[in-house]
C-alpha cells in the first residue's frame, strides 16, 4: 500500500540558512505521527512544506498521489482547501466571526452551499462538544473550546491529513489531555491522519510514530 504522504529528499534554505537538509519521510492513512526535536531543528518548516504552507527548494512531495511541489499557486491553494486541514497553537479564529462562521469559512470557500456548510458545521461542532457555543465569538469561549472550534474548522472539508503546530502549546495540562484524546478519537472512528510537532512528551507518547528531528535532518 503506498503512503498516503510522502516526502523525498527536501531542502529548504531561507537566506544563507539551510533549514532542512535532505529530509524523507512516508506517512501511513491514519497514523499519528510526532515530530518532535529542540527549536531550530526544522521541525515547523517540514510541517508548512508538507502542509503546502511553503515549497521546499527541492525535493518531491506527493499527498493522496499528487504531487503537490509540481502544483502551480492557484492549484495548490485549491488543493489545500479542499485536502487538507490545519491546527495552530495560536487558533487564529477570525474574531468578528462565531464559533459557527469560523468553522464554515474552509467550506465558504470551496464554495459549499451555505446550508449544506452550517449543517455539516453544527454536526461537526455537536461531536466536539460546543453545540451550546455556536453563536459565541472567540473572545467568549476559553482557550481549550477555541482549539476545539479550531478543530472543527480543520475537518469541514473532510481533509485527507490534519497539521498541527504545538496544538497544546497554550493548554493547561488538562485541556491538553481532552485535545489528545480527540486526536485519538478521530483516528479511531474516522481513521484521520495526523501530523504533529510539539514538545509535548505525553502527546508523543500518544502518536503512532514519533519522528525526531535534529539540525534539520530526521535522525535515525
């Protein structure tokens, strides 16, 4: 079975700095995958590049069999939308906007009809447990239901693969278990693929593999 992610061979530089520096790695439908090393390892610049946030110099990148580092910008960006899902440590929910129209944005822009995007949002944010939050706006809701919110914003378009970025970076300790649960949760009952970096040790320990990354190589 071919992975669902693949990367070969990625460098990346920005200036006179070389971030990473010939990285490959393969990801599984489902898995969880950590990656996990000191700050300055290349751990957030592999995620964008494996998310489309960024391109790398050079290098191979194929997500679902498509070769995303051939997408020209517009495609990419089409790509994006519709494959894949993001998590922030800063949620980056749009602050004028409630629970629920945070959520429907992805879908507003792949151009879902605006019935069909709210339903599949209210379902979505029934599962996560904020139905009673759907009208409230970020500044209202704490930061373990804005990451929830942000969630549910991630799998609107059903992605093929979610990318998080220290998602329990900002969570007290107990926020932060309920969030790798859900991670857990979604694989097991929607078989979600996810790709994390943290430093968070028991979110690692949760993952199916964790990936350590040093001076912007994947150690062995």
């Amino acid at each position: 079975m071919k992975p669902l992610i693949q990367a070969t061979n990625i460098y990346k530089r920005y200036g006179s700095l070389e971030v990473l520096k010939g990285v490959s790695l393969e990801i599984k439908q489902g898995e969880i995958v950590c990656i996990i090393g000191k700050s300055g390892a290349g751990k957030s610049t592999l995620l964008h590049i494996l998310g489309t946030l960024d391109r790398p110099e050079s290098g191979e990148i194929s997500i679902d069999g498509i070769r995303t580092d051939l997408l020209n910008d517009k495609k990419l960006s089409e790509f994006r939308n519709k494959h894949i899902g993001f998590v922030f440590q800063f949620h980056h929910l749009l602050p004028e906007f409630n629970a629920l129209e945070n959520v429907c944005m992805p879908a507003y822009i792949r151009k879902t009809p605006r019935k069909q995007a709210e339903q599949r949002a209210k379902e979505l944010l029934d599962y996560l447990g904020l139905s009673h939050r759907i009208t409230h706006k970020p500044s209202e809701l704490s930061g373990g239901e804005q990451q929830r919110v942000a969630i549910a914003r991630a799998l609107i378009n059903n992605p093929t693969a979610i990318f998080a970025d220290e998602p329990t970076g900002n969570l007290d300790t107990q926020t932060s278990s309920e969030l790798h649960q859900l991670f857990l949760k979604l694989r097991q009952e929607f078989n979600q693929t996810f790709v994390i970096v943290t430093h968070n040790p028991e979110l690692a320990e949760l993952a199916n593999r964790t990936v350590r990354m040093e001076d912007g190589l994947i150690k062995k």
